[in-house]
C-alpha cells in the first residue's frame, strides 16, 4: 500500500492533501481544507521549519514562505 493510500485509510478514507490551494491566501486555504476536513488542525509554519515525523490524522501543516511586501525600517 502506498503512503497516501495509508494516510487516506488512518483518516477514514478522506482526502489528505490539497494541492488546489497553492497560491492562495493562509485564510483562503483553511477555508478549502476545513471544507474537505472539519476537524483538521491546521498548523501555518514557514517553509524549512523542522517538525516532528509522527503522524496525527487530523494535523494538517501548511507552509508558506513568500514576502508579501517590501520590508522597511520604521
């Protein structure tokens, strides 16, 4: 059996990942996902943070890591 394939068995055969959400805003994402899965818990983590490897059928991580504006001092 595939990864994915275990992954959507350990979360009742639900979706497990949302590759549609690339490129959207954190909050539009959530909104897509939270639709698909209720009871996620969504973590929001720049991109390169270390996590931990175990898994938890209701953890989604999004990683974002784009500069939004310029930065500037004051």
């Amino acid at each position: 059996m595939s990864s994915s394939a275990e992954a959507a068995d350990q979360c009742g055969g639900g979706k497990t990942s949302w590759p549609e959400v690339v490129g959207m805003s954190i909050e539009e994402a959530k909104k897509v996902i939270l639709k698909d899965k209720p009871d996620a818990d969504i973590h929001v983590l720049p991109v390169g943070t270390p996590v931990t490897r175990d898994f938890r059928p209701n953890r989604v991580r999004i990683f974002v890591g784009t500069v939004a504006q310029t930065p500037h001092v004051g």
